[in-house]
C-alpha cells in the first residue's frame, strides 16, 4: 500500500503507542483522525506534535465505551477527509493485579467493554468506507496476555479478564478478515511487555520490586521490554509491505511467551 494521501483513524493517539504510530503516519503523508478520551494532560504536547508534523489532522475526543457514539466517529472522518482507508484500533484497557488487586465487576466488565466491544463496533462503523477505498487495511492490537495469561513474571501485569479479551481479539481478526476480503485486510499486531504498555511509563511497573522487574526481561529471550519504535516498524510493515498478508497475528514480544523454556545441553547419544 502507498501511504502518501490515505486516511487513517488512530485510536488511544493521545500518547504511547498509538501517538507514535500516527506521528509515524504523518511523516508518511497520511492524513490523520486521532481519537482520545482519557489522559487529558497529555492533550496539549500531542497538539503541539501533530502540528509540528505538518500533518493535515482532526483530533477527536470520543469515549468508546459508548457505542451510540461510535457511527458519529466515522462520521466525523467522512465529513473531514471523505474516506477512510486505515483503521488502527489501538485500544484496550488492562487491570494490573499489581494495581487493582482482587478484581470488581466495574473493572471486568471495563476490560472487555474497551478491549473487545468497542472495536467490534467501530469494525462495523467503518468497514463500508474502508471496502469503499478498495484497498483498506485494520490493524487490531492485543496483548500475550492472551496466551500466557496470569502466570509466571506477568501474573503482576495480565489480569484474567484482559487475557480472555486479548485472546477473543485474535478470533475477531480472523472473522473480520473474512469479512473485509478482498478490498480490506485485517491483521493482529500481539504485544509483548512495552514501555508504557506494561512496563516503563506505566505507574504498575513503579510498584514492582527490582527483582520483579529484573524477572520479567529474564524471561524475554532478547532481555529487554519492547519500544513504541518496535510497534511503529511492525505496523508499517503491515501496511507497506504485506500485500498479501490478512488474518495473521504478528508477535511482538521479545520472546516472552517462548522465554520460560530452558534448553538442555545436547546430549551424547548412545550410537
């Protein structure tokens, strides 16, 4: 896909990973609705970056727990730039253990309303215009909470119900996938344990002792967390460069879920 002149909606773009993606986009020439509902005191820097970036842009504040306001969204888009071609749908909201401890109802029922109702309502919202632009492209975000769960190192980080969440992303994937084909593909981006997703710039990860820290890169094979530039090159890959390329999850990770396996030292053999 050329990205100069396409229109995408990034969601969570008020900092982190998703504002590193759309600055991403922008210094790509793509043109860019960027949605946010919390971190309110991050909103003036993000201004200022997005204008800094000569970017043609349309901030949003929308709270997508609400899916009655969700078709405003796209409508939004529409109205502004008249297409839409790219949807990243970075949103999710994850309770630490560390952080929450026991687990409510409210803070359930939070989780999956953000990590999985939410984006299956703006998957409906805005699969016409994506199918309309005739080479459309999604970009889900989930976690390795969904295959490794509260266990080992990250039983600090991944309560159950944002596992359970993480995990029905990838069958959302798959069925959108299936959906958008062939004008639109739909792929999972899988993130292991990121600066502010679940490590450094996360108030969780200040809870947590040296030696719970110093466990979790343990246990990722290449001994450090992941970095908004890691998901940044991810996705561009995804767009540029993966025609031929819907329904798949690509593992960012570090290899974490493959870090808790020792190998034995080969042995002599009897022949």
């Amino acid at each position: 896909m050329k990205l100069n002149n396409k229109v995408a909606l990034v969601l969570g773009a008020v900092k982190g990973i998703g504002k590193g993606i759309g600055l991403a986009l922008a210094g790509e020439g793509v043109k860019l609705a960027l949605n946010y509902y919390d971190w309110e005191e991050s909103l003036a820097e993000m201004k200022r970056d997005f204008a800094d970036s000569g970017a043609d842009h349309l901030i949003v504040r929308t709270n997508l727990l609400d899916t009655e306001a969700i078709p405003g969204l796209i409508q939004n888009v529409i109205d502004r730039f008249g297409r839409l071609d790219i949807l990243i749908n970075n949103i999710e909201r994850g309770g630490w253990p560390a952080v929450h401890g026991q687990y409510t109802c409210d803070q359930w029922d939070m989780e999956m309303g953000t990590t999985l109702r939410a984006k299956q309502w703006l998957f409906e919202a805005a699969l016409p215009h994506l199918k309309a632009s005739g080479n459309g492209a999604v970009i889900n975000f989930s976690s390795v909470a969904g295959i490794v769960g509260r266990s080992g190192p990250a039983s600090y980080l991944f309560n159950e119900g944002y596992s359970a969440a993480s995990r029905g992303m990838s069958l959302l994937t798959e069925t959108w996938a299936r959906l958008g084909a062939p004008e639109v593909r739909v792929n999972e981006i899988m993130l292991g344990i990121f600066e502010t997703r679940h490590a450094q710039k996360t108030r969780g990860w200040g809870l947590l002792t040296a030696a719970q820290k110093q466990a979790i890169t343990d246990h990722t094979l290449l001994g450090r967390t992941g970095k908004i530039d890691d998901a940044v090159r991810a996705v561009r890959f995804i767009l540029r460069d993966a025609p031929y390329m819907t329904g798949s999850v690509l593992r960012i990770d570090g290899g974490y879920v493959l870090g808790g396996e020792k190998m034995a030292p080969m042995p002599r053999g009897v022949v």
